[in-house]
C-alpha cells in the first residue's frame, strides 16, 4: 500500500472519530462511515480515489441520511484547514496541552518527499532520573539519546529494535539506549553523577555504534561512526549521513531546572528519495525559522518548554507543504528484566566462581542495569537451581 493511500486511509479515520458538521438550521451531525463493500476500507479507499466518490452517513437522532462526496475534495479540504490548526482546534488525537503527555508524532509532505517527527519526552526523562539518581549532565546526554532512538526508529515494525551506544572516553562512561518501532524505550549511563562539566567533556571521543534488530532476523545489522561532536544528537545525525546515506535534519535537547527536567524532546527532517528541489528549499527556510523561534542553542528545548507540541512544530516545519500527519505513538519505559534471566546467567558462570561469591555474601545479588531494581536469590535456592537444572543456559530465549 502506497505512503498515499496510507495517509487518505488515516485520514477517514479522524472524520469517523472527530469530525462534526452543522446545517442551516445549525443542527449538529457527527460523521460517520459506512462501508457498502466487503472488500475492506483499504480497498475502498483505492477506488474511491479512481472513481472520486465516497459514501458518508449523517446521523441525527434517529434518522439516517446517506450522502455522496467527492473524497479527494472532501480530504484535501480537511487537510488545509487542519494544518494551521492550533490549541482545541486540532485533532484530539493530536492535542496535547503543554506537553503534558509524552508523545511522538509524525507526517509527511504532500509531495511525499519529506518525513518530519517530532518528540517530546519530559516525563521519560524525569523517570529516569529517579530510576538512575541522575544529576542533570548524563540526565541530558541519556535524554537526547533516549529522543534520538525514538526518532529514528519511528515507522520501524513494533518489535524491530533501535540499539545506540555511545561509547566516549569522558567522564560519563558510555551512553546506551534502546527503542522499539512501538515506542517502548530503555536506556542508561555509565556514570550517572558527573555533574558541572559540558556535555561534549563528560561524553568524550569515541564511537556511536547502532544495531537494529529484529526477532525474524538471523543476524543483526551493525553500524559505527566515530563521535563527531559529543552533543548526540549531531552524532547520530552524521552516523545517519555516513553508515546509512539518509539525507536529514536531527535534534533533540533538554532544559533542566535544579533536578527537574522542565522539557526534553527533539524532530527529525528526513528527505526521502522522491523529494524534489523546491521541497528542499522550503524546509531548510522553515527548519531556519522554528531554530529562531526557539531562539537558545537547544532547539527546540525551549519551543517545547513554551508548551508548543509535537503536531505544532511538525506545522511549522512543513509549513506551506501541505502536511498530511502520519500518526503518533506514546513512547514509555518498558525493562525486560525479570529472575529468570539473572538465574541464566548466573549458571554461565563457573560453579566454583559461583561458590565463592556465595562463601563471602550467603546470596547472589544483582542490580538491572535499565531500571535499576535489585534481584536477590539466597544460597540454598540457587544451589538448588544449579544442581536440577538440566537445559543449556547458553542457548538464547526471550525470558
């Protein structure tokens, strides 16, 4: 199915849901859809985008009126005026009133030459700090990591995985995150207290790896680049520019105030192959015109601390192209850790290794490195595990 259909099929969706229309005599319709064929809305949707014409009924009380329209007027119409929509004017599904909820939305270009995600990721972040007793420098750099993988993982399949992992000689020791094409993100610092040193000095030289990975796959693919700048975001954009040819334009930044994340998010700008040259143009004098907006050298920190959203900066960076969003996803924390795994592990060690931790500590104790949470298991359990169990440790399962 084409990004086109794609986005006329979304489309339909948001007149079912959230579209009213008013008559002379200012009676209220809500507009619903009713499909004729059982060949599925998709279907329907290619030919009603050959033939120009698309079912709708209007229900008022309890009568039922079925009407005839023009399906590419009727969108192309809705479309317009939605994109200078600001405040409760925009689509519920959009709205999000100063950033209160995490939210990662996207859209495309009406020539469909130019994806723009935008991300705001402030309660993340927060979280993290409190899983970590992070201090507000590697609260930065795993914030804009965390908005990084997002970004670049949108569009991906739910259970693909985002893997990024900035190893740098600074004082933070490494930064790892990790995303789905679902949202679902985790992610640490090596050193989780330096504090009152520039985020370039804490991060260090070194190498931005990323792996992508997905359940079907037999083998993972693997990039790596060298740390560029050690402001991350730039980093993964060159990574992106140098290991996978993408044309694009990536930032993500916080604002802290004392140990609060007061915002935190990022937009990515990516031309695709069909892009044509007054696109180009048009983006890069809108990208100029939301970094003056937002005026600090954080983009946007600052637009997203004002409370302007996702779908707003999205209008603003596809000003005058015809923005058609894509959707949007509500990223969260999500650890897979869990005692079976720690119990996998642990039996890969050497039994006399094993003996001897449990000599000096009578338990085996262990810390999640993602979220933090403590497993403890006591002497007599894990040799009890140890000498009954009989399956290979060694051999991967997804606990």
């Amino acid at each position: 199915m084409s990004n086109v259909i794609s986005n006329f099929y979304i489309h339909v969706i948001f007149f079912k849901n959230n579209i009213y229309l008013r008559n002379k005599r200012n009676n209220k319709y809500k507009l619903e859809m009713r499909f004729g064929l059982a060949t599925g809305a998709i279907l329907i949707i290619n030919a009603a985008m050959s033939m120009s014409v698309f079912g709708f009924a209007f229900q008022r009380q309890n009568s039922l009126f079925v009407r005839h329209h023009n399906v590419k007027s009727v969108i192309r119409r809705y479309l317009s005026s939605s994109n200078s929509a600001v405040g409760d004017q925009i689509l519920p599904e959009f709205v999000n009133k100063n950033n209160r909820d995490d939210q990662v939305f996207s859209a495309l270009s009406a020539c469909g030459g130019i994806k723009v995600t935008v991300a705001t990721t402030r309660n993340i972040v927060n979280d993290l700090m409190i899983m970590h007793t992070m201090n507000p420098v590697p609260a930065d750099a795993l914030a804009r990591a965390i908005t990084c993988t997002l970004l670049v993982s949108n569009g991906m399949q739910d259970e693909q995985t985002l893997q990024v992992t900035i190893q740098g000689d600074g004082a933070l020791r490494g930064i790892f995150a990790v995303s789905t094409g679902s949202g679902k993100v985790r992610g640490y610092v090596g050193n989780s207290q330096v504090n009152n040193i520039p985020l370039q000095e804490a991060v260090g030289r070194g190498s931005v790896q990323v792996v992508k990975m997905h359940p079907d796959w037999s083998t993972p693919y693997n990039g790596i680049t060298a740390i560029r700048n050690g402001s991350i975001d730039i980093d993964i954009g060159c990574y992106l520019a140098e290991s996978e040819q993408r044309s694009c334009a990536l930032a993500s930044a916080t604002s802290m105030k004392g140990i609060l994340c007061t915002s935190a998010g990022g937009y990515l700008v990516e031309q695709l192959p069909s892009c044509d040259k007054e696109s180009i143009e048009k983006v890069e004098r809108n990208l100029a015109r939301v970094v003056k907006k937002d005026g600090g050298s954080a983009v946007p920190s600052n637009l997203l601390l004002e409370g302007v959203t996702p779908y707003e900066i999205a209008s603003q960076l596809l000003e005058g192209m015809d923005m058609k969003p894509l959707g949007q996803i509500s990223p969260e924390i999500t650890c897979k850790c869990n005692e079976e795994r720690l119990i996998r592990s642990v039996r890969l060690i050497p039994k006399e290794e094993v003996d001897q931790i449990l000599k000096e500590h009578g338990q085996i104790e262990a810390r999640c490195e993602f979220c933090s949470k403590i497993y403890r298991i006591d002497a007599d359990r894990i040799n009890n595990i140890l000498n009954t169990a009989t399956d290979d440790p060694s051999l991967y399962k997804d606990l």
